[in-house]
C-alpha cells in the first residue's frame, strides 16, 4: 500500500504553485520546472507575473479560472492563512506547504474542511525520492 505522499502525488496531476516566481535561481522556479519535465501541469499563481514555464499566471488563487487539486505554497508563514481559505473556497484536494512552511493553525483548518495537508516538505525532494530512480 501506498503512503500519504506517494498517493498524492500519483493521484493528481496539476499543480497549482503560490508564490512561483520566473527568476530561475528561486527555488520555487526549479521546483516547477522539474515538476512540469515529470509530467505535471503547473498553474503559476504570483500577482508580479503574467507567465511562468510557459503557463499563464495568475494574480491570486480565487484568480484561477479552473479546479484545483494541489496548492502547492511558496510564501512566507504570514501569508498561509489567506492561502489556506483561498484554497478552502476553492475547494482544493491537498495543502503543500514546501521546505520551512508551517503554520498548525492553517493547517488545522484546512484539515477540518477536508483538505489533505502536508508542512515543511519539498514536492521536488519527494517526487525524486518516490520515482526517480536515477537521482534528480
């Protein structure tokens, strides 16, 4: 049987990110990027964007236009709240909050409206460690 993480990760395919920026030396640029080679779509969502990895950019999360599965969070513990309702009114499947995220408030609500939640863990690190089998 499959983990918590590896079932997201095969489960959906598109991956709404939050704070993606197109400056190629941010962290949340290269993990997109990787995770778009592996077959992801990303939905970028940056208010200082208009295009990201070739994907139109969005200026806030109730911006986008479409479902959303995995809100992948690239911003600072302030701002999680207002992602994490903004997610919750869109009724997303999955909280990710990358490496250095975490805010147990947020997360608690997320949780209580039904949304599967995971802190201060790369989406990158753990796709490579679940399907990679040559290294990143």
């Amino acid at each position: 049987m499959a983990d918590f993480v590896t079932d997201i990760l095969e489960r959906y395919n598109t991956l709404t990110i939050v704070g993606l920026s197109s400056k190629h030396r941010r962290p949340s640029y290269g993990v997109a990027s990787y995770m778009q080679t592996h077959g992801y779509r990303i939905i970028p969502v940056n208010p200082n964007e208009t295009k990201v990895l070739g994907e139109k950019a969005f200026p806030s999360l109730d911006a986008v236009p479409e479902p959303t599965e995995v809100v992948v969070i690239f911003r600072r513990r302030e701002f999680v709240p207002a992602v994490v309702a903004s997610a919750i009114r869109k009724r997303a499947k999955v909280i990710w909050m990358q490496e250095g995220v975490i805010h147990e408030e947020a997360a608690a609500r997320a949780r209580q409206a039904g949304l599967a939640v995971i802190q201060n863990r790369c989406i990158l690190k753990e796709h490579a460690r679940r399907f990679v089998t040559d290294g990143i």
